[in-house]
C-alpha cells in the first residue's frame, strides 16, 4: 500500500487508535510494550528515539525510564496520530507525571530521519515497521540514527507457529478484529483490515532477523510473547563498522 494511503487511513482512526489497542488485543499491549522497554536494556541517561510512535505509547513507556539527564523523542508521519501524543504530555505535564520529562514528539518519516549519525542509545519501533514502504530502508535509517553499540528494537505481530493456536487466532485476527475495529471506529475504508494482511506479508521472526543483520545489526535475537503473536527483535550496532 502506498504511503499515503497508510498515513491517511491512521489519521482517519487516529481518536480510537488507543482505546481499539487495548480492547482488540485484550490489555495485552502495554504489557508488550514494558516488555520491550525491558528487553532494550535503556538506562535513566539514555537517548531514545522510537520512530512510527503513532500516539506515542512505547516512546511513554520509555520515559517512564529516564531521567532529567536523557530523553524520549518519538516521531512518525502522520500529524493527527502526533497529537494525540502531545496532548498526553500536556496532561502528565500538569500532574508532574515522570513520563512528560524530556519527551517530545515530531513529524517525521523513518524513510529519511532528520537526525544526525550515531545520536541514539536506543531506536525503537512498536507496531509500525510494517507500515513503511521500504522495510530494509527503514531499518537502515533508524541503525544509521542508533551510537555504536546502541540497540536497534523493534516490537512487531507475527505469526504463531503452534498450528492450533494459528488456526484459532488467524479466525480471530483476520474476522473478528476487522469487524469489531472498523465498526467502533466507523471507518469505512477497511483500515482494521488492512492489519491482518500488513502483519501476513510481513517477515516471520527468523527473516526480519536475517534482514536486520543485513542492515548491520549483531547479535540480533528476539522474543516471542503471548503464545507468538508478537515478537521483540533486539539487535546491536557494532562499535566499527564497515
């Protein structure tokens, strides 16, 4: 799907986009996302950058992790999901919540980050890779943002492979989800449908670690939760490269 296509139809769904995350993966999804705050290894000083934030709920998650020394930036495309990350800020900011300390959000496509080499210790990504248009790119960008030695992470759907469980999860995924997401969220251009087929032409664990490491990445692994059907990829990007 075209870029503009993608941005378009987040935008349409931008107001129920968080309230549809919890309920259609069952509150499952903040889970996910401390587990991979976690599995970043982050430090309160740490430079975080999480690209495709959408409404900012990992670049959240992180802050809650960093201290007045460090700080979160999350960036995506779409302006309308962004402003919802905002007016979350806005409103920790007025009850001194830690996750409003040194957090920001911009516009901007991981396709061409505006940011300079070797700035981040952590460039994250949660539910949104799929979505660019050149996945090898993307990848490249947020390793070309990532210091030496900082970690590349990227929380993403997959496929389980246990072939019961698949069976019952794709009914649910690819029937139930769709319904329910554009029925809430009166969307009339299939955008919850969109998901299920993003996720099904996207790489399984074992080959988005193969294209990570072919964008530079070491001592890439990941960790599959709830019974496979997401995974967290962690990789390194070397002291020296080439």
């Amino acid at each position: 799907m075209q870029a503009h296509r993608i941005k378009s139809l987040f935008a349409a769904i931008a107001r129920y986009y968080d309230f549809l995350n919890s309920l259609l993966s069952l509150k499952r999804d903040k889970m996910w996302r401390r587990e991979t705050v976690k599995a970043s290894d982050v430090e309160p000083t740490s430079k975080v950058l999480d690209v495709c934030t959408g409404t900012g709920e990992l670049a959240l998650a992180y802050a809650d992790k960093i201290a007045a020394e460090g700080f979160v930036i999350g960036s995506d495309f779409c302006f309308e999901m962004l402003v919802i990350g905002n007016q979350k800020v806005q409103k920790d900011s007025s009850r001194h919540a830690p996750s409003c300390r040194n957090t920001s959000f911009l516009t901007a496509d991981t396709l061409i980050l505006p940011f300079l080499d070797n700035t981040f210790d952590v460039v994250s990504v949660g539910f949104g890779i799929r979505n660019v248009s050149d996945l090898e790119i993307g990848i490249r960008e947020m390793v070309r943002v990532a210091a030496p030695e900082g970690r590349v992470v990227i929380l993403e759907f997959t496929q389980p492979v246990n072939p019961l469980f698949r069976s019952l999860y794709y009914f649910y995924f690819t029937k139930i989800l769709p319904f329910l997401g554009n029925l809430i969220s009166r969307n009339k251009d299939d955008a919850y449908g969109y998901l299920p087929r993003s996720v099904m032409k996207f790489p399984d664990c074992d080959a988005l670690k193969e294209v990570m490491e072919q964008c530079g990445l070491a001592d890439v692994h990941f960790y599959r939760k709830t019974f496979g059907i997401v995974a967290i990829h962690v990789g390194k990007k070397p002291r020296h490269t080439l």
